[in-house]
C-alpha cells in the first residue's frame, strides 16, 4: 500500500519530502521521516529546518495523520 498526496498518484508521500504540518492556524515546516501507510500517518522531524523552530519546538519527531499535512517539495 502507498500513499499519496490529496488522491493524486502523481504524487506518492516518500521519506524526506519537506511537508507544512497543520494544527489549527498554526503551520510548522517539518520533514518526513518515516511512512507509516496501514494507519496511514507520518513520522515527521522539525529539525534542523528553521533556527528558530529548533529553540520553540520541544519534541523534535511527531507523528501526524496524512490529511493534517501538505506537500511542499522533493528533497533530492
């Protein structure tokens, strides 16, 4: 099983995809980690992204549904 970005098989999720992770209003830059697709959620990483981020954010992995985060770009 594989998932993919909003339905789009153009687009399968893969690790290291740099992703926006939505929690209400607020929108954290993050990076995929780890596909997790039987309950299909994500294991994400704020490090080392944003200096700033790294002094707000305590816990540097989270794990996050698919429909809580958006497509920003490949990493290569």
């Amino acid at each position: 099983m594989q998932l993919f970005y909003d339905g789009d098989e153009d687009y399968p999720v893969e690790e290291y995809d740099e992703v926006v992770v939505i929690a209400a209003e607020f929108r954290f830059p993050a990076t995929i980690k780890k596909v997790l697709p039987k309950i299909k959620q994500v294991i994400v990483g704020f490090e080392n992204i944003d200096p700033v981020l790294d002094l707000i954010v305590l816990r540097k992995q989270a794990r996050v549904p698919l429909s809580a985060i958006e497509f920003v770009g490949r990493s290569m």
